[in-house]
C-alpha cells in the first residue's frame, strides 16, 4: 500500500525534516475528502487536526449577527490550514467551510504537539514552519487592512506641518 | 588701413571709447540687445540701447542671503558678477500662451499661438552662464522632444561673453569646472581691462577690452567696430585677470564621486536638519540658470467660452508639483529640498550627462535664509557613515 | 520672424462615442476622432492626455486593443475635477486628446515566455491591451497567467471580460478580493496570495504589474521571492505629469521621467526607489 510519506516529503511545510521525523509525521496523516457546503471545524470547536490542502477551496468564516458568515479568507490548494492545535487553548478561530470539493491530507495535531514536547527539536522544526505560515498570512492580512484600492490608502491624507 | 579680415580665434583690442559702437553694430544687424543693468538696487538684464544703460562703476558684494550693490572707484562695465536674472529668462520665458480654444456647439476650435520670436543679442555673459546656456541646450533640444520656443529663440542668439574680472562671494564656477575662462559657445568674448592709474597720452585711464572673435559673426561685428590687433602683452594681460579671479571664489564644492555620494545619502539626518531652515520658497529655482520646471494651466473666462492653455516657470518646491490624487508624494519640506538638491547635483547626470550646476551662486545669495548648496554637500560627505568606518570601530 | 507652437502640446479633437459605467467610480470612454481620420497606433501601456475643454488635462492609460485601434477606450477612475468632470460626457461631446506617450508593455520580450499579468483595482485598465495582444497571438507565449485583486466583489473592473478569459482552456485566471461580500464564492486575500498558486515557470517568465504603488511594491517582491529575475518584473508607475513629453519636470521620480522613462519600468530600476519615502 502506497504511504503518503513521499507527498509530504514533498510538500513545502515538510521539506528539509529529518527522515525519522518524517516517517512520524506519516503515521500521523491521513487522506480525507470533503464536498460543498460541508463545514470541515466550526469556531470554537476542539482543534485537534491541520490541513495540507491538495485539491479545492475552503472559506474561513467568521459569524456576526444578523449577518451570517462572512469570509475573512480563503484557503487554496497546497495551503496549509490550521494552527490551533499547536496553542492553547486548541480551539479554532474561525469556521471553514468548504466552497469547491476538497482533498486533504490531514494531520493529528493533538498527537504531533505531544510528541513535539517529548522531543524539542521536532517541537522547533514545528514552530518554524506554522510560524512562516503565520507571518505570510499576518502580512497579506496587514496589506488587506491597507485597503490599497481605495481612493486614501490608509486613512485621509494630512499634511505634515513641516 | 585696411584691415584684413578677421577670422575665429583672433584677438583684438577695442577702446572703452568705442564700446557703443558694439551696441551700433548689434541693432544695425536688427538684434535687440540685452543685458545687465540696474534696477530696484539689483543687477538684471534688460534690454539696452546704450553704453550708459550697463551698471558702469559699480560691483556687487554677495553673500548667503545677501546681495548689495556698491560704487567702485574706477568706471568698469562688467565690475561684478551675476545677479537675479539669468539669460534663461530670454530663452525659456516665464510666462507663454500655448494656444487658445473657442466653444463651438459641442466641441471648441484650437487656434495655435504664432509667436514673434525677437533675435537677441546677449551682452555680458560670463562663463557660468554660457555653461547654463549649453546645459538647457541638453534639456530643450536633445532629450526627447525639442521644444520649439526655446530652439526659436536660442537658433538667433548672437552672445558677446565677458571672462570675470573678479569673483563673486558665493561663486565656485571652478569646482564646476565651468569657468570663469570663457572657453566656447560665443561670438565676441571680451576681458575688460581697466587701470585707473596707469592713463594714455590723452589723459584718459586705461580702459580697453581685449576682444577674441569665436564665430563669423564675431568676425562681422567687429569690422564696424575700430579695433587693433592685440599684442602678446595684452593677450598675457588678459588671461592674468581671469586666473586671477580663478583664485579669489567665495565658495568651493568638492565635486568628487558627488552623484554616488548623493544617491546612497538619500536619508542622511542632513536634509531634516535643512528643512528646518528652508522655506519651500522656491528663490533658488527662480534664480538657477539651470532650473526648467515648468508648469501648465488651462484657464477659462468668466463666460466659459474662451479657454487658454498657458506654460509658467514652476518649482519643485511646491506643494502642487507632485500632486497627483490622495496627496503628493513631496509632501515635507525634507523631501522637497532633497529632491532640488539631489536632481542638480546627481540625478541631472544620469539624465543629461553633466552636472545641472554650473557654481554661479545665485541659490546661496538669493536664498532668505541663506542656504548654501556647498555646505550642505559638505555636511554630508563628512558626516557619511561608510561602512568602511564601521567597520573599523568594531 | 514667426514660429509655430510646439505640436506635442497641442490637443487633437476627438467626439465621445459612448461613456460606460463600469463600477463605482470607474467608467469608460470610447472616442473616436473629430475629423473621421485614423487614431494614431498606440502600444500597450501607452497613455494619452485627455482635454475637456475649460475644464483641464490629464494622463490616462489607454485601455483598449492595438490591433483594432477604433475606438480609442480609456478606462479611469473619477477621483479628482477632471476626471469627474469626464464621468459626466456624453455621446457627441469633444474633447482634446495628446498622445501617445512613455514606454510600454514588454510584449516583445515575453514571446517564447510564461506571461504574468498581476493587476489590482483600476491597474487591470492598462493591463487589459496586453490580454487583448496575448491572446491574438497566443502561440508566441507559454502559460498566460492573469491575477487580479478588487477591493470586493462589487469592486471587480471587467467582469465579464475575466470571465469570459476564465472560459479559455489556454489562460489561467485567478481573481481574488481583499473582501468578501454577498455571495461570493471566489477567493478572499491579497494579490499576492495569488502568486504562489499560479502555474508558471519563474525562471522563464515575464511579469507585468500594475496596481496602486503598494500592491504593485509587494506584489513584485512577492513575484521575486517565488524566483522571478528582478529584470524580468515590469511595473507602471504614476507621477503628476503637465506636458507629457519629458519638458516640465513634474513627473520626475529619482532620474527617471515617468512620462517618457516610463510609465512601464523594469523592477531592477524602480526597486531602489520603491522602498524610499517621498521620492
């Protein structure tokens, strides 16, 4: 039977970890599928998994009152989602629902942080890895905020007094 | 005698006496003749029909912020340098309609201006300002598009330069490489020589101007003018006085790698200590003889019938020059500043080939608050921080 | 003696055809000339100034075909007098056209290459003529990749054109919002989210980037990180310009005149400057 160790092997968030920590990592993973309109994990459920996603498109939502959902963003194929599970209180922040049928590779989350507090330099090469993954999504977010199309960029313009 | 006649590179003598016969000749030829006289107690240019009109007997004393006009002790008509103006007036005016438009049912009709472009002869012109004259050459006539009313103007010009007898308080022309030897780009170059105590048989001071003819039309001039050959003596004479004021700059400018020194300085603490003197007034780029910024304005009378598209002199130390919407880009004084600076000195390279700054001073003496450009380069090169300087305090 | 005015300075009289609303803010111009005569050819990229008269002039890029030149189309947003004044011509109305002027697209160079076109907001206006070229001689060029980001759904410039360019087995079109509103099923995020998803070889390709001065600084940075050549990322940059031809000054960033330099610069040139305040 086929693994999924030499997807992950390849896959950008894994690339570069030792062998054995890969091989661990596959005992973690599984493929999983899931179709239109299905919500993979609601707002403030238990985060016990993360997503590779290999195929299709999930919205993170946020719910408001009287509005409904709305998206704040959306996750594409050979994205990672999640890292919930790696903080406390493992909870998830938003809900994702899907929007285009998706493939994934899903991993226990649950299972890899214990296993990265027993072993440090698996726990380091975890952190790196969501935390380059934050900082990307920090940033885009950050120019979002921007409102760059806009007709003031960043607010009204005012004059320096010098 | 008959003189045989002259050819370019010659060198003659012509008699304080017979200077008027100059101007004779200039209008005879139809040129309207311009240059220095005094007006509201400053040396600009004008147009002159007379000797008398020149500023005869008197000098200017310059410094940051400062120009004043004295009486010399001898009756000299070049005894000074420059002043406000610059022959940039007469080439690129200030104010030009472009053309006219008139409403016609859903459109309106476009009437060109047909202008009436004078051939001026220039008197006067030093050696900075020939270099001036040669740097908008490069910016009207061989960037890009020409531009038609500087070319009119400048294709019919008949200079007669003038080497400086003595040099101004805030001018560096040598570090410029731009003088005060006027070497090309004349028809007549004069050096007036002048010495109150030594007189001829007549009684009179010695005054005369050792004349080098630089084009035909030089040559041309100067058939109507009485004039004799000039001997080694004079011509040694002559370049005396322009070596001499070669020594004697009020300001100097270390021109060394300055385009690099700029481009890698862009955020020196130096431009935030200049902006707390500037004050975006924008004299200097009235008074460059480099500066071209101009600006256009579509105006409309009252009726709405009538539209005019007019070019003005501008200066990128306006808040509006770098308006576009949302705000400008230029926005602080440091960044405006900054930007005159570093396009005279730097950028102007990369654009044209050669320095925009030809070291005439004007920026420093016509600045309110007296500003030096020399200064404020050497404020930035001494107090680079060079990672060769780093390095070596670790 | 008498001398004529400069011609570049002089307006040609063109008659608006047709004035589209595209969306909020931003509508079309479709001019042809007063005299029935031919429009001047144009490259993608190009700009002409635009006259109404008593009202004032300013650069807009043309947005319309090189090949089929008639009519001449300008898509701009109304922002300041101008521009608000243009929103409100109609069909018959005249107005003075310059042009064209500055550099353009580097079409030429990107034959044989996977091309990149990323826009945002109004920047697909001056992008659109490159599709147009791309797409009548698709067999010069590898993938031809289109990203676009709108502020949201509602802000989404061409809509039907993206779509229809979505159809094309041989074009991939990806069109993000920064937010999502209504029922909007596309994707949500940044530009330059975009880039990473997209399928093109960087060391074979040429991008060309037009948007606000922000998206179009991170977007190539963005494009350089996935290992695009800094010489290969083109971008089209904006300053106030008055004449157009390289004469006043106005449009000058760092030793560049944008109205003849540019508007379209290599990167490579433009990285240094990007990243200074106040140039």
């Amino acid at each position: 039977m086929k693994t999924l160790e030499p997807i992950l092997a390849e896959h950008p968030f894994f690339k570069g970890l030792k062998p054995e920590y890969l091989q661990l990592v596959t005992g973690c993973a599984s493929n999983v599928r899931f179709d239109t309109g299905v919500y993979m994990f609601r707002e403030g459920e238990e985060a016990t998994r993360f997503y590779l996603l290999r195929q299709g498109k999930v919205a993170l939502e946020v719910f408001a009152a009287q509005r409904g959902p709305i998206t704040i963003e959306t996750i594409e194929a050979g994205e990672v989602m999640g890292w919930s599970w790696l903080f406390p209180p493992y909870q998830w922040h938003l809900s994702g629902r899907v929007i285009e049928p998706t493939r994934a590779i899903a991993l226990d989350g649950t299972c890899l942080r214990a296993k990265g507090e027993a072993d440090h330099d698996l726990g380091y090469e975890l952190m790196k890895r969501v935390a380059v993954i934050m900082m990307d999504r920090l940033q885009a977010t950050r120019i979002r905020l921007l409102d760059i199309y806009s007709k003031s960029p960043g607010g009204k313009v005012s004059y320096p007094s010098r | 005698m008959t003189k045989a006649s002259l050819q370019v590179k010659d060198k003659v003598i012509v008699e304080y006496e017979d200077f008027q016969r100059l101007f004779v000749a200039l209008m005879s030829k139809g040129y309207q003749v311009v240059g220095p006289t005094i007006r509201e107690n400053a040396i600009v240019y004008d147009t002159l029909t007379r000797v008398a009109e020149l500023p005869v007997g008197y000098t200017d004393e310059q410094d940051g912020g400062t120009y004043r006009l004295k009486k010399r002790d001898d009756q000299a008509l070049f005894g000074y340098v420059v002043g406000p103006h610059s022959w940039k007036k007469f080439l690129h005016p200030p104010v030009l309609r472009l053309w006219e438009a008139r409403r016609e049912g859903k459109g309106f009709e476009l009437v060109p201006e047909k202008q009436e472009v004078p051939k001026m002869a220039f008197i006067g012109v030093r050696s900075c300002e020939l270099h001036a004259i040669a740097i908008q050459d490069k910016v009207f006539m061989r960037s890009g598009f020409t531009d038609t009313t500087y070319q009119s103007r400048r294709n019919n010009v008949c200079i007669v330069a003038v080497n400086c007898g003595q040099a101004g308080g805030t001018c560096f022309c040598t570090s410029m490489h731009t003088g005060p030897k006027v070497e090309a780009g004349f028809d007549l170059a004069l050096t007036e020589v002048l010495d109150p105590n030594q007189g001829d048989h007549k009684g009179s001071p010695l005054h005369y101007f050792v004349v080098e003819v630089g084009t035909e039309l030089g040559a041309e001039l100067l058939q109507d003018i009485p004039h004799r050959e000039a001997s080694k003596d004079d011509i040694q004479l002559s370049e005396n006085i322009v070596a001499n004021t070669a020594e004697h700059m009020g300001r100097n400018m270390d021109t060394t790698g300055i385009k690099d020194l700029l481009y890698r300085n862009l955020e020196h603490p130096r431009w935030e200590e200049v902006a707390t003197r500037c004050l975006t007034c924008s004299n200097c780029t009235m008074v460059c003889p480099t500066c071209f910024c101009t600006t256009v304005e579509d105006v409309t009378d009252l009726s709405g019938e009538h539209a005019e598209r007019w070019r003005k002199w501008d200066s990128c130390f306006t808040m509006d020059f770098s308006y576009i919407y949302g705000g400008s880009i230029r926005a602080s004084t440091k960044s405006r500043y900054r930007q005159w600076m570093t396009h005279k000195l730097a950028s102007w390279f990369d654009q044209f080939g050669t320095s925009g700054c030809v070291g005439c001073g004007r920026c420093i003496t016509w600045c309110p608050v007296g500003i030096d450009i020399t200064e404020e380069v050497r404020a930035i090169r001494e107090s680079e921080i060079t990672p060769a300087k780093t390095a070596k305090e670790q | 003696m008498t001398v004529d005015q400069c011609d570049p300075m002089m307006p040609q009289r063109y008659r608006v055809q047709h004035v589209r609303n595209e969306i909020p803010d931003t509508f079309t111009l479709e001019l042809e000339p007063e005299d029935g005569g031919d429009i001047p050819p144009f490259a993608t990229g190009q700009f002409n100034m635009l006259y109404i008269f008593g009202v004032g002039e300013i650069p807009i890029s043309i947005s319309g075909d090189p090949a089929r030149r008639k009519p001449l189309v300008h898509t701009t947003r109304a922002v300041g007098t101008v521009s608000r004044a243009m929103r409100e011509l109609k069909p018959d109305d005249v107005i003075g056209v310059r042009g064209p002027f500055g550099s353009h697209w580097p079409i030429e160079r990107a034959e044989g290459k996977d091309v990149v076109i990323a826009a945002g907001g109004i920047g697909l206006a001056p992008l659109r003529s490159v599709m147009y070229h791309v797409i009548s001689q698709r067999e010069k060029y590898g993938k031809a990749v289109l990203l676009y980001g709108a502020r949201t759904p509602a802000d989404i410039l061409y809509r039907r054109e993206l779509q229809l360019w979505r159809t094309h087995f041989d074009l991939d079109v990806y069109v993000t919002v920064d937010r999502a509103t209504g029922s909007w099923r596309g994707s949500v995020g940044v530009v330059t989210q975009l880039i990473s998803r997209a399928p093109f070889d960087p060391r074979n390709t040429v991008a060309m980037v037009c948007g606000p001065e922000i998206m179009m600084r991170f977007t190539a940075a963005e494009l350089e990180k996935r290992g695009v050549a800094t010489e290969d990322i083109y971008v089209s940059m904006e300053r106030n310009m008055k004449c157009a031809v390289g004469l006043c000054g106005h449009c000058q960033y760092g030793p560049n005149f944008v109205c003849k330099d540019g508007p379209v610069f290599q990167y490579s040139q433009m990285k240094g400057l990007l990243t200074k305040w106040e140039i």
